[in-house]
C-alpha cells in the first residue's frame, strides 16, 4: 500500500520531532502532498489515523497545503512558496526552489503540546 508508507513515513517524522522535544504530544502537521493526484488528504488521512493510534500522534489536526504553490529551497531545504513575485527564502535568502515530486510529501511543521 503505497498511501500508508508515505503516511508512515511522516508519522515517524512527527514521532522523532516530538521526541527532540521531550515526547511532547502532537497537535498538528501541516502537509504538502504531490500533485500526481496519487495521494488525496483524504486517503492519508485514514492512514495516519490507523498508524498513530496509541502515539502521541493520536488525534493530531492534519492541514494540507497545495504543492503547486511551492517547493523546496534549493539554498536550505525549506519549504517556501515559490512563483512569480515571492520573495526571496526567508530562512537562508536564495530565490532557488525546486518543486515538489509530484509522488512526494513535504512536512511543512509539527506542532507539539505538553503532555496532559
């Protein structure tokens, strides 16, 4: 199952997040996916519901963005929008960014929360 590998493999991005901040629980992930059409929000969301169940995932929000309205920062690896008029990278300055695969997901921010 292809969806639940891409779904997986940003949960344990999210689970090694939170662990670099103490294994606080998380609350949210901000996502871009591919743009193939392969991998709908709805789909990866189904998986990652199943997969972070008894995590500190469990029950975090999952907000999707549109890859076509970025890419990744040829500078610094970050996500950043990209097109016409937008700025330069706001983290290391370059006004390279390559687009998103379109087979791709980009986690875009884990929001933590203590645990309680």
């Amino acid at each position: 199952m292809h969806e639940a590998g891409i779904a997986r493999q940003a949960l344990e991005y999210a689970l090694n997040t939170s662990a670099a901040r103490d294994g606080r629980r998380i609350t949210r992930l901000r996502l871009a996916l591919g743009s193939d059409g392969h991998m709908a929000p709805e789909s990866f969301s189904f998986h990652f519901e199943a997969l972070s169940a008894g995590t500190v995932a469990e029950g975090a929000a999952l907000e999707f963005e549109d890859a076509s309205a970025g890419g990744r920062c040829l500078g610094c690896g970050a996500w950043r929008k990209a097109g016409r008029g937008v700025g330069p990278c706001p983290n290391c300055g370059s006004t390279e960014a390559e687009p998103l695969d379109a087979h791709e997901i980009y986690v875009l921010s884990v929001e933590t929360a203590d645990l309680s």
